[in-house]
C-alpha cells in the first residue's frame, strides 16, 4: 500500500503556508512509511500527484467563517463538497477523484483532508497567524496518528519530499 501526505499551499501567502509547514515537519520522520510532497497547485494540476497511492492524507487550509481561525476540521473524500467551478482547473477532490476514475488513471481509495481554518489565505506575506501557527502540532499529531492507523491495517512503501 503506498500512502501520500500532501501539504498542500503557498509560502508566501500567509496562513496558506500552513499544509506545506506540516508536510516539511512530518518529513523525516515519515520517512519510508509516506510519501510527503508539498505543493501549491491545485484543481486539475493535482492529478497525477495522487496518482499511485493507495491512501492519501491532504493537509490544507480553509475558509469557512463557521470555526474560529486555527479550527482542525478532519473530513473524508466524501465530505468534502464539490467545487462549482468554470473549468477543471478549479476543480476539487471529488471532481478530481472522478476524472481519474473516468481516465483510468487511480485515485487513492482512502482519502482523509485535514483542513485548518485561516484568518487571510489570499495575502502574500511570510508567516503564519498566531491561531493557525497553533494548530500546527495538531495537525502533525493528527496525521501522524492517521498514517500509524493505516499503517497497522497494512504497511506502506516508500518515502520522499518534492514540490509539485
């Protein structure tokens, strides 16, 4: 089985750093269990990242307004709802996961998101906000904690960070 842990966002765009801060934190020690990879593409361009894996655990941010910044939410495949978008290129997991399926090109069958509420994702600038700067340990806690579960149910291959 192999899992991928994406960390997902831009370094130079605030609390949108936070999926690639994870990813960076988690590297070493996933080191052959995961594959960790960072990047901040998205829609239609995430595609082939996920393609190969068995499990894939994304980390990213989130604009909701219904949680207070720093807010961890864990979310399935499934409940992450379909992005009404102009083309593919904004596409969401669940569009994502059917192109694939429609392409035969595989799409992880376990998908977990863990989604962090931001302040600001759109403003560039270095550095997280003091509440999502917080949530940092819970998010590497959490996918930690994720990776050992699937981990147990059967083990993974491989281990690499790379930017897409």
């Amino acid at each position: 089985m192999r899992t991928l842990v994406l960390g997902l966002g831009n370094d130079v765009a605030g609390d949108d750093a936070v999926g690639p801060l994870v990813a960076r934190a988690l590297l070493v020690e996933l080191d052959g269990v995961a594959d960790v990879v960072e990047s901040s593409a998205a829609g239609l361009a995430l595609i082939e990242v996920f393609a190969g894996y068995d499990r894939a655990i994304v980390v990213d941010s989130i604009v909701t307004g219904r949680n207070p910044p720093g807010t961890v939410t864990e979310m399935g495949l499934l409940d992450v709802g379909r992005v009404v978008a102009s083309s593919l290129h904004n596409a969401g997991l669940p569009e994502l996961a059917a192109v694939a399926a429609r392409l035969g090109l595989g799409f992880p069958s376990q998908t977990v998101v863990f989604a962090v509420e931001v302040v600001d994702p759109y403003t560039f600038g270095v550095g997280l906000s003091e509440p999502v700067a917080g949530a940092v340990e819970e998010l590497v806690q959490r996918v930690r904690a994720q990776v050992r579960r699937w981990e147990q149910e059967a083990p993974c291959m491989t281990s690499t960070l790379s930017r897409r």
